[in-house]
C-alpha cells in the first residue's frame, strides 16, 4: 500500500501488509512502513477496532456489515485517544477500479461524518470512500478529506494498494 498527497501526489507513506493469522476469531496482519512495524488487527467482519487500555473498551470502525448491499446503509460512533467521530456509510454502487495492484470489481463505500478533537475545541466534517474487491476481500483503494470547523482541508489523502499476493493455505 502506498498512501499520496492529494494536493500533489507525493507519496506520504509506504507500507506493506502480511496477513499473519487469526487470534481470538481476529485476523492479525503484520505490517511495515519507514516507522517502523506494526500490527493491524480486524474482527471478523474485517472492521478495524482499537483497543483502550485506559478505558477498559473496544471502539470498532464499523464500516463493513455484511452481507454488503448496494443502497444498504447506516450509522456508527467511533472514539480514540485523539478525537471521536460520528459516521454514515453508504453502499453505493459496484464499479471495476484500476490501483497498480490490478483491476477489481469492487463496492464503492462512501462514509461520511463529523470529528471532534479529544483535547481541543477542532472539530469539522470528513468523507471517506472505499473500494473493497469481494475477489480478495481488501480495500484497493480509498480517498480521505477532512476539514476544520472553518471549512478549510485539514488532510486530503489517497491509499491505493500496490500489489497482491495471496498467501499458501494453512489447516
């Protein structure tokens, strides 16, 4: 995966993604990036969820509910240490899209909503839209705009998969 400015197209970050098995009905991907490494863990329905020590809870990013359903849509509240989020996600249709990992036909998932800054007065509203190819059950590409309260993009940016390789069968 790569992630792009979406003002100029430079590449903001470079990462690859190893799926390293499941744990407690979890899949665990191990990936790495010019940070260093670091592990992605989704539930079963392949939403990504974060882990609040401090708080003793799960927050889930519950963009997928599935089976997915072309006009099928709802609603969800997500909170971190940095900021919490209020979303809708919408299926909205179906379409082929081309990333230089090759091309899938895919589900465009628009998600809109409003953040708010955990230690701060900032807040503004976000979109997001995803294309998941069902064929290798992974996001191929998304675009993320977020703006502060005065309007103004606070971050616009691109994520495209790079290349796919699927992995040997393990019972």
């Amino acid at each position: 995966m790569h992630t792009l400015d979406g003002y100029n197209g430079i590449e903001r970050e470079h990462s690859t993604l190893t799926f390293s098995g499941m744990n407690g009905g979890n899949y665990v991907y191990h990936g790495t990036c010019s940070k260093g490494e670091f592990f992605v863990i989704k539930n079963s329905s392949l939403n990504d969820f974060i882990i609040d020590k401090s708080m003793g809870t799960i927050n889930v990013y519950e963009v997928f509910k599935w089976p997915l359903t072309i006009g099928e849509h709802h609603d969800f509240s997500f909170r971190d240490p940095l900021a919490s989020v209020q979303m809708h996600v919408s299926v909205e249709g179906a379409e082929k899209i081309t990333a230089p990992a090759g091309s899938y036909d895919s589900y465009r998932i628009l998600t809109k909503g409003q953040w708010h800054n955990a230690n701060s007065s900032a807040s503004g509203p976000l979109k997001e839209v995803i294309w998941y190819a069902p064929e290798i059950s992974h996001i191929i590409k998304s675009e993320h705009t977020d703006h502060t309260n005065k309007s103004s993009i606070y971050n616009w940016y691109k994520t495209e998969m790079l290349s796919y390789q699927p992995g040997e069968f393990r019972e």
